[in-house]
C-alpha cells in the first residue's frame, strides 16, 4: 500500500528548507498572534504598552522577529528557484506567489515594527489591537495563498527537456 522511498530519494536540503520555512513562519505568526490574543487584553488594565506587552524583553522578540524573516526570505527563494527549473507553472502560480511575497514583506515589517524604538513603533505599541489583528490577517492570508499555490505546483506538469534528434544513418553524406 506505502511505498518506501530509499533514503537517496529524500532531498535533504529541501526537505530542510521546508522545515526552516514552515518553523520560521510559525515563529513570526505565533508570535504576532500571541501579542494579539494573550498580551494586548492586558492594556485594557493601562500601564505602559511596551512593559505590558514586553515586560523589557522587545530586543528578544526584534530578534526572534529578524532570524524569521531571514529565514523566512532565504528559504522561500531556495523553495520557489526550486520549483521554477522542476515543472511548468502557469502565470497564475507567478501572480499569486508575488501576492504572497508582498504580504509576507508586510508581516515581516509589522513584527518588526512592533519590535521598533522609533516614534512610529511607540504609536503601533499604543495602538496594538488593530495592528495585530491586522497582522493576524494578513498572515491567514499567506497561508492560503501557500496552501492554493501549492496545489497548482502539485498539477503541474514537469519540464520537459528537449533533445535533438540525431541524424538518421541514410542523412549523413
């Protein structure tokens, strides 16, 4: 009924840079999340945003936030100049992987900019329901324009190489 794929058959590298990418997008989503639905209910009590929502730790997560985003990029371009040379994506895969980069580079800047000093960071901080809750949908968002682009990789047809034929005994002189 299974089939057992040898261990040569496993692709090591991309079955890491799957993992990286998934773990890392976890990372910055649950984390995104966690402010939203367990730490920002604690404003409703006052105090100061960032103790409330960081309690001196915003340096821990801007790096948490950073590594992920890192990753997140490195992974995600090894993923798709992977996919690109193996099967024939139609234009629609291109669209809709340039939507899901574009909400990716924005959930990147909203965890960062949670994570920030500058005045625009302190007011996102003061402000943090919406921006999480906005962050929140954009990250549900990338998921399904994942899951939707992912089927279309697995209906692909594979490239096929094309290779001159040789000439026929009778061609040559």
């Amino acid at each position: 009924m299974f089939e057992l794929l040898p261990m040569a058959a496993i692709d090591a590298v991309a079955v890491t840079s799957r993992v990286l990418h998934v773990g890392s997008g976890v990372v910055l989503l649950g984390g995104l999340l966690y402010v939203r639905l367990v730490l920002a209910p604690a404003l409703a009590s006052g105090g100061d945003a960032e103790q409330v929502l960081f309690a001196g730790r915003r340096k821990a997560w801007g790096w948490a936030g950073r590594i992920s985003a890192l990753l997140l990029l490195v992974s995600g371009t090894y993923n798709l100049l992977r996919y690109i040379g193996a099967v024939q994506l139609p234009p629609l895969y291109h669209m809709l992987f340039g939507m899901k980069f574009l909400l990716g580079l924005v959930l990147m800047f909203l965890a960062e900019l949670l994570a920030g000093r500058s005045s625009l960071a302190q007011k996102m901080r003061g402000a943090v329901v919406p921006a999480t809750t906005f962050a929140a949908l954009v990250g549900v968002a990338i998921l399904a324009l994942g899951a939707v682009l992912r089927e279309i990789r697995s209906e692909a047809p594979p490239k096929i190489s094309v290779v001159a034929d040789e000439p026929a005994a009778s061609d040559t002189p």
